[in-house]
C-alpha cells in the first residue's frame, strides 16, 4: 500500500469515528435538554431485532415535533410527555431473499396515539400479522 492509501484510510476511519461520537453526544443533549423542559417525561424503548432477519422502528415525529432520542446501551428509545402523544412510526421487516440478496417490507409513515403516564417506561413493539404498533408497560 501507498503511502496515500494509508492516509486516506486513516481520515476515512478518523472521521467515521468522530460523526458516530458527536452524533451520539448531540442526541444525549437533546434528550437531557427535553428531561428539563419535561422531568415527568415517559420513557418508550423501540424493539429493534437484529439478526439475518431484522426488524426495525424509526420514529418521525412526536406531536409534530422531531423526537427527543436517548440511548440506553444497546437499547434506543424517545421520551414523550405524560398523556396522549400523537407519534409517526415506520416500520421495516428485512429478511433473506431468493431472487435477491435480501427483502425489505415497511409500513410506511404510520401515526399512533400513544398514552402514557409520567416516570414511566414503555415498550413500543410490532405485530406482523395485525400490522399494527402496540404499547406495553414495562
């Protein structure tokens, strides 16, 4: 390898690894400046699977407002206010292909009214058959 190809590498990684850091600590700031406009805010953990099958929610909006992530380790989720709180979800079903290496089915933007009460955590899951999102206390 060349000397350029080491270097260009080493930005690449450089910068790959400083976006995931400033991203991570930007959405822990969001998260900390919602908790003091709203310290009775409910938690909702998204259920994610990840595997050669994966399962994945992303959230759009939380009363029409973009959503105030937190990261818990491995688990992500968003803070809502207690009571009823309109929520855009979608989700997305990946598994193996035949034809194609792999097959994604979404739901497309889909709203759900979510009702919660304060200081209390939520998880937010996805029935394939029904189709439809459901909220359970944790």
């Amino acid at each position: 390898m060349s000397l350029f190809s080491i270097v260009l590498l080493a930005v690449f990684i450089g910068g790959s690894c400083f976006y995931i850091f400033s991203r991570f600590k930007q959405t822990k700031a969001e998260g900390e400046a919602f908790l003091a406009r709203h310290p009775d805010a409910a938690k909702v953990y998204l259920v994610q699977r990840i595997g050669i099958t994966s399962d994945t929610t992303e959230v759009s909006s939380v009363n029409g407002e973009k959503p105030a992530m937190f990261v818990e380790g491995i688990k992500t989720g968003f803070y809502v206010t207690p009571g009823k709180s309109l929520v855009e979800l979608c989700h997305t079903y990946t598994r193996p292909g035949v034809m194609y290496k792999t097959v994604s089915q979404t739901t497309g933007v889909v709203q759900k009214e979510l009702e919660t009460e304060a200081r209390k955590n939520y998880s937010l899951n996805f029935d394939k058959e029904t189709g439809d999102f459901s909220l359970e206390a944790i």
